[in-house]
C-alpha cells in the first residue's frame, strides 16, 4: 500500500505532513510527499519517521481555490496536483489524498487520471447524519447544469460505492424535491423521477428536504447546484444554533456551574451534526482513488482521510464501480 | 375594514373560527366567514361576539392540497377558496385570510383575484431569522421552472415590499449561490447575476446558503424549488436538532432539576428558530390583499394573521407595487 498526499494544497501545510507522517506509521504504508522539497524536509526533521518508507517529490506550485481549474492545470505543470494525479495515474501510488481546490481535483481527476469508462461526470458525495440512518448525498456541488440522464448516473455511482464499500444490501435511493408526490417539482426533477422509476435502481421516491434527517433512505440524489445549497444550509443552521444557544448561556441566569455543564453537554450533541468530523470523501466516476480531504485539514484530519483512502483501496470500489458501469 | 376568512382550509377549522372572532373582536374589524353554515353557526355557539360584525357566507366544498389547484377551481365552485376569492375580488372585503391549500391559493389569486398588470408571477415570501437581521426569501415555492427575467421580478416585489411595509430604505438584495463570486453557479444564476448587476436593484452579490444567517441581506432572490429547499432544510435541522438534544438530555445523567431548567432555556432559543411563529405572509404580484397562514394554525396564529393582514392593508403596499410596476 502506498499513498501519495499533496502537500502544497490546504490551509495547513505542515499539519499536512504531520498527518501523512502519523499514518505512514500507526498503518504502516509508505508514503509519497508531493510539494515544496525544502519545505518538507524542514518539517521533517521535527518528526519521528521511517525513512525507508518516504519519497519526496518535488513540486512548486500550488493551484489555488479562486483560479480557473482547467486552465490552471494546463498552466501549472510543476505543481503539486498534477504531479500527484500524474503519480496516480502511472500507478506509482494505489490512492492521492488532497486538501487542496476541489475544481482542481475534479478536473485533474478527469482530465489526468481520467473517467471510468461509460461515466460522463465525477461527483463528490457528502453524507448527512440522521435519526435513523445517515444518508449520503449526490451530487454535492460538483455539476452545475445537469440532466435526468446524469442524475441517473449519480444514483448508479452511489448505488455501487454503498453496496461495495459500506455493504448495504440494497441501497434506497430518494430523488431531493419540494413534495413526495409524484409529479412534484422543476421539469429537470419531475423527469428525473420518470427515468429513476425505470431504472433498476431501488427507488423510494421523492424526498422533502426537511424529512431527510428522520428518513431511512441511503441515497439522495440531486443536482450540484441543489445539493449544495441543502448542505450548505444546513451548515449554516447548525452553526447560527451553536452561536445563539452559546450566547444565550452565557447571558443567561444560570449559576456558572451549569453553564458549564450545559456548554459541555451541547458541545457533544451539535459535534453530531456537523459534517467535518469525517477526514475525507472519494472522488466517484474516476478512474482511480482520489480522496477529498476539507481544506482546513489538521494533522488529525488528514491522518483519518489515510485510513479512509486505505479502506476504499482495499475495498476494490473503483473497479466495482466499472464492472457495474460495463455490465459484468 | 373587513377581513375575509376562509373556514374550510386548513387543518382546524374550529380554531380558525375562534381566531377570526378573537380578532373581530380584539381589533374591532368586520368580519366574513366562509364556510359551512351550520358548522359555522354551531361553533359560534360557544362563542363571545358582536353579531352585527360578523357575516357568514355558505360554501360547502373545500379544495384539499392534493388536488390540481387550476382544475379544482374550475370544478369547485362551491368551495370557500372561489367564494371567498371573489368576494375580494368584488371589494366586499379588505383582506382574505386563508390556512388552505398554497397551490390553490396562487391559482385563485392568479384566475380570479388577479396580477397586478405587468407581473408574471405570484410569490409567496417566507423569512428566514439572523444574527443581524431578518432575511426574506423570493421565491419560496411558488414557481418552479423560472428565468432571469422572473428572478429579476421576484426582486421588485421583494424590494417594494420592504420598502413600503417594514420601511427599509434600501433593501440588500442577494442572490442565493453556490459560491459568492461572479460566474459561481448554473446557467440560470449566472445569467440572473448580470439582469441584477444591471438593475436598479440595490444588489450586493451572491449569498451562499451558510452565510444566511451570519448576513444583514434584507432580500434573498432564489428560483422557488431552490428556496423550498433551502427553507425545508433549515425546518429539517431545528427539528432534527431539537428532537436530537431533548432526547439526550432526558437520557442525560443530569438531575431532574437540571433537565427542566435547560429544558425551558432551549425551548425559548429554538423557539427563535420556527418561521412557524410568524401568522401569515402575503401573496406578492396579485392585485387584492391575500394573506396565507400556516396549514396546522391555531387560534392564535389566525389571530396574528388578521393582525398582520390589517397592517397589510394599512401599509396600503399592493397599490405602491402597482405605482412602482407602472413607473410612476
């Protein structure tokens, strides 16, 4: 097992190295650093690693969150990204972890690494917690303009990464919509439920967005725009709740000794809500294992994206994915 | 001033009865109630009021909220939404109170009340609550495949009423986004972006859903199946979080004491968080005074949206969307 980490991108360089280092010795896997040689070896030398396990190649440049993805990787050859995705794709490595511009992975994904074969588009799945069970969203933000043909397709990506990966049997499949009727809807949605109703995909139906968290289904599909405003606001709900319970108790009457056993109290509970405690997501519709790790990434964050990019490596998902996708 | 009540929509009709006779009484307003007359008169019964106020006017059907509102209304003559309608219509009252079906509500206000000459469309604002303030949403459902030019329309509506009603000089306006630079989003929100950067709305960007709550955009302007997802996910996390919290804390090693005191304090702050507390809103592009209230409104919640609707025609904000639509 050998995973490749792009240093260069991320808000915490160094906490990236960190994470890479702790994995590459609490899993024993060996490890490619892809960044700024100096700057890694200076960080190095503050940590305890085998040396026999770790290559460092040199890349000096960085694609950032605001520019252009496609023309940045056509632009940037000596950064970071695509030498990683380059990497990957000659096999030098089984699985990239990148905190790093998501339009940069995307389009480094398919225009370096490349689709499966059969797939038009790569999603980033984003999962919701819930009463019953979590679900998982696609797409999360990753296409714009869509088509039911395209939702199909993330149904069936999510469909075989939740079989494959998280062994649920027969995933339940419910399309995002502003009713449960059939019907229901923008004519991209309405068309949508049509073509997931003949598929062979379990389909539930139409979800609400208010019922997602007391619903059992696996899978929402939506378009990118629409998964991202769902996601979006419910970050934002969950932390103008944090912010304005937390005032409230300090403002409060209360005797200092319960407030702190109620700040503790909701600490725990609004941790549950919050989506960042996962380290990272895989990149789906590729055609190898890149995993998405949150830009604020610390060492413990980019330590826990390893695991996970260990698990989806041994999980064989990607070609799961193809066999499923070429009908084997 | 007299207000019409529709006494067939919604789920209690009972307590939409002693809302409306509450609010006759309490506001001194002439009131008409229509409905079934003998459910009317039994419930009047056990009622205190001024009989020479109150006017009830017979309508047997009620057009639920799975029907086609536009077949419906042509089916059901007899129903308290097409009498009632038509009663505004004719000026034999100021205002019309409604808990039924939205979609009917639209098509009626569309078909037989009427637009105000040069709008489109009719929408239904909802308000979302912020750290600094208040964020009202256009549109939040009534329109589901829409355009630019729509959009720009939902922002004058949006605009005027917050103008003439809540008395905010110059309402920020912004477009829900996935991100806050230009060119962010689908081909509907680029293009939207430009109509509104061109206009003489006083527009401040784009807004990404999790910045709601934490910004002082006084109008948020969202095609309807995007804002009824945004605003039912916001619902789905308060109600996730709260039930997800109570349920810890009764579980809780807390004492009993404890348990009650912070039970009481969240009850108060996730109060804040319901739009549920809210009476009613107007129907925004149609020329009468149409108020909805909330499906499952109690007697109180009717009586606040009398109130509301009186202010509604005090403020006297159809006519000066008319002046303003009409460029005088």
């Amino acid at each position: 097992m050998k995973l490749i980490f792009d240093i260069n991108g991320g808000d915490n360089k160094s906490e990236i190295i960190k994470g890479a280092i702790e994995a590459s010795n609490e899993f024993d896997t060996d490890i490619i650093l892809v960044g700024r040689e100096d700057f890694i070896k200076e960080n190095l030398q503050e940590l305890d690693y085998n040396k026999d396990k770790i290559e460092i190649v040199d890349a000096k440049e960085n694609i950032e969150n605001n520019e252009d993805p496609a023309f940045a990787l056509r632009r940037k050859k000596d950064s970071s990204i695509v030498i990683a995705m380059t990497l990957l794709k000659e096999k030098k490595g089984d699985a990239l972890i990148s905190a790093g511009s998501t339009g940069a992975l995307l389009a480094g994904g398919l225009f370096i690494v490349g689709r499966i074969k059969g797939i038009k588009r790569a999603v980033l799945p984003t999962t919701i917690p819930g009463m019953k069970s979590n679900t998982m969203v696609i797409d999360s933000g990753a296409n714009m303009d869509t088509n039911p043909e395209l939702l199909l397709e993330f149904a069936t990506l999510g469909e075989v990464f939740l079989k494959e990966y998280y062994k649920i049997d027969s995933p339940k499949v419910g399309l995002l919509n502003v009713g449960s009727e059939e019907g229901k809807g923008n004519s991209l949605y309405k068309e949508t439920y049509k073509v997931l109703k003949d598929s062979n995909i379990n389909f539930v139906g139409n979800i609400e967005a208010r019922d997602i968290m007391n619903n059992d289904v696996d899978l929402l599909v939506c378009d990118g725009f629409d998964g991202n405003i769902l996601l979006k606001s419910i970050e934002g709900v969950v932390d103008f709740a944090v912010k304005n319970v937390f005032h409230s108790l300090e403002k409060s009457d209360l005797d200092d000794e319960s407030k702190a056993l109620f700040s503790k109290f909701l600490m725990t509970k609004f941790k549950n809500l919050d989506a960042k405690e996962v380290g990272g997501t895989i990149l789906l519709g590729i055609d190898g294992n890149i995993i998405k790790a949150h830009g604020n990434s610390d060492e413990r964050a980019i330590k826990n994206a390893a695991k996970y990019a260990i698990s989806i490596v041994e999980s064989n998902v990607v070609k799961k994915i193809k066999d499923k996708v070429e009908g084997k």
